[in-house]
C-alpha cells in the first residue's frame, strides 16, 4: 500500500468525480469530494459509498482545496475559468490534476471546443500560477471507473512539465487496477489528450462500449524502468 | 483473399510510403510508389522489396494519381497544399487516404502545426473538393510496417465524411496483420488524430519503443458487426 495523500476533487459530483473518488479511496487515499454544495456532495457520496466503509467526504469545493494535498479538477470545462481563479491561493504549490475535457457535441457527434490557452489544463496552469498542473485521466471511462465491480482498462497519459508532479500522478494512476500510468510529455500535450477523448466518445457511439485506450507495444518493465520516477517517494 | 485495389501512394519513398508499399502488396494489392522524381522512385523500390516478388512498381506521382484507385498521401506536410491543386483532377471521385501528421519538433519534443483548415486532412478535402477524403494510419509506426518480419500492433482509427470510403479503407486496414479498422467519426476528427501522433511520438521518444495504438474493450465481433460495413463490397 503506498503511502495516503489526502485528495481533493473539485465539481466532484459528477461522473468523472465520482469515479476517481471511489478508484482513489479503494487504493487508500482518504478523498475529499467537493461540490460548490456541500449538502450535495454529502448525498452523492452517501449515494456513492453505498455502505461501504471508504475515506470519501463530501465537502465544499474550498475544504477540498484547501485540505488536499493532491487536487483534482473535474468540473465541465465552462465551469473551470470561473471557479479558479478564488482557488489560486489554496492550492499554490500544489499538484493540480486537470481531467476537464472542453468537449461539445453536435449532430456529427463530440468536438472539442476552442480553449484560448491551447488546453483546459494549460488554462488551469495559467489561473494557479502556483500550482503545479498536470493533464491525466481524461480517457478512463466514468461509468467503469464508478463501478467497482468492472475493470476501468485504460492507460492514463499523464502530461506536466512539472516531472515529479507527472511522476506522482503517473504513480496514482498505477494504483488502480486496470489503468497505467504512461508519460506522454510536457504541458502543452494536454491538447491533444483532450481532444482525443472526442475520439474515444465517437467510438463508443459507434461501437456501443466503454472504450480505453491502450499504449501498443509498451511493456511494463520497461514503462517502469525508463517512466517519470524522480518522485515516487515525494510528498507532494 | 480480398479483391485487388490499384493502390497510389503519392510521396511514397518517405518511411510511411515505403512501409504501406509493402504492407498492401502483401495483402494482394498492386501498388504504384510514386514520386516526384521517378528514377527515386524505382531505386526505392528495388531496395524495398529486395528480391521479393511483390506486385510494387515507382513510378512519377502524377501516374500514381492517375492510375491509383485508392490513392494514399504520405509526403511530408510542408509538401502538401503545393502538390494537391495539380492533382485534383485525378484525384477526383477517388478515394483518398491522407497519412499526413502536421507535425514540428522543438526542445520539448514534438508538437502540432497550425493547419488553417483545422487538419491537414480537412485541407487536402478543400484542395480535391472531389475526392473523397479519409484520414487514416498517423499511428502506424513506419520502421515496422517496413519491416515484414515484425508485427505492427496498432489499431487504425478512420475518420470521413463518406461511408463507403471510411469502410473501404477499415477493409484495407483489417488486411495488414496486426491492424484493426476503427471508425473514429467524420472527418473533422483527423485533428485528433494527427494530434495524437504527437503523443505516440512523445512516448516513442521516453520509452525507446514504436508504439503503437489500441482501443481498448473493444472486441472484435463487435467491431465487425457495428463498423461501417456498407462498402465492403464496393469498388473505389
């Protein structure tokens, strides 16, 4: 078992919230998901933990970044640009992970939207000067990740420039069964994670699943030996 | 064994050219390698198949063009908006396969060049407003598919506007062993997966692999019976 971080999940009611609440709190973590309601959020993790005995609060969006030690962001992209910006001095120093993915959908199906910044999370990185961003999580499956019952199956590709913050998330994401933590470079490479998720939803419209998406021909001694590992013991 | 498709590979002696050549003349398909420079295209050639006996001939790109029944663009990005106009007459009601990642390298490792168009696929769509346009193979790593004593390990996500032309070039993905034809959406989705070629290459680059992609929870029956099916049978 790794050594607990306490979490904070921002916009955590939601199905991405929710599900790396419970992946999270399964692998140790006590997790703080927060709601700009914390009433809301009490009942969505009551609803959530169904009686299982799991560290998971829910709490208001300030408690979670105040008292997590790693933050995730999971709230709808058009939420983010307003919500940061008071959070900026909770969470300075921190690493902030980004799952936002600014999608739309029309006729012809999903499409990412226009972010000024490049990327939600290279947005995230300029409203928290301080933080320390990392892009992650964006192609694990909501429904699976909610559903301790299923396998989730996907790699997780972790972008930061920031190599003990990607390490750490890298290390997180190893921790729940099924996914992979995979370095797929700095920052700026959020965009293309993001958008690729308009991929990953056009499939399972096609298709009718929960797709993953998996890194070919990439062993795991091999992803563990030459991985982002400088700060596997790190506090964050 | 399926039914043979004059392929034509415009800038084909690059990696991606050579190792498509190869790839779907194993399948049963006569290919043209063309070039700008013929003499080029013939020596590339002869060095590729070395002595196999494998139905590739180089050629000039305006017989490739010509002469292709499915026609597949693997020059380099730059080379793009200037070779297109002269071709759109040959190209027109074809079926294109545009293989084109707008892809730059600086310190921090690869990234995506600014298209107008949004894709360099949805350019060479506005360049050969006849034709029909897919956008397939960006993660089709080219050392492997050269080399026919390796596997190539990677899904092929297809993006188009055409039905038929998205079926027709999942049918020729499914006949390289080691390759599945996904259907990723319309056309406007080749974005994405250029995009992604930048991550596919950020991993290639820390892990020292050819990477390839997969989706994942995606089984085959499935895959077959829900993909766009409609043109299998069609000629180009």
């Amino acid at each position: 078992m790794p050594d607990p971080l306490t979490i904070g999940l921002l916009g955590g009611t939601g199905p991405q919230g929710r599900g790396l609440a419970l992946r999270l709190a399964l692998a140790g973590h006590p997790v703080l998901l927060g709601s700009r309601d914390p009433g809301r959020a009490a009942a969505v993790t009551a609803e959530l933990l169904a009686g299982r005995d799991l560290p998971v609060r829910g709490v208001g969006n300030p408690e979670a970044a105040d008292r997590g030690e790693v933050v995730f962001l999971v709230f709808p992209y058009d939420g983010q640009a307003a919500v940061l910006p008071g959070l900026a001095a909770a969470l300075a120093g921190k690493v902030v992970v980004d799952v936002v993915n600014p999608l739309g959908v029309d006729q012809a199906g999903p499409y990412l939207l226009e972010v000024p910044e490049g990327s939600a999370a290279e947005q995230a990185q300029a409203l928290l000067p301080g933080a320390r961003v990392v892009a992650a999580f964006h192609h694990a499956a909501p429904r699976l990740l909610a559903d301790p019952d299923r396998q989730v199956e996907t790699d997780v590709l972790v972008a930061a420039d920031d190599e003990a913050a990607k390490a750490l998330v890298v290390g997180l994401a190893d921790q729940i069964p099924g996914c992979r933590g995979i370095d797929a470079g700095p920052l700026r490479q959020a965009r293309h994670l993001e958008g690729f998720t308009a991929v990953i939803v056009a499939v399972n419209r096609r298709y009718k699943i929960h797709a993953g998406v998996r890194v070919a021909r990439l062993g795991d001694d091999r992803r563990r030996r030459l991985g982002p590992a400088a700060a596997r013991k790190e506090r964050p």
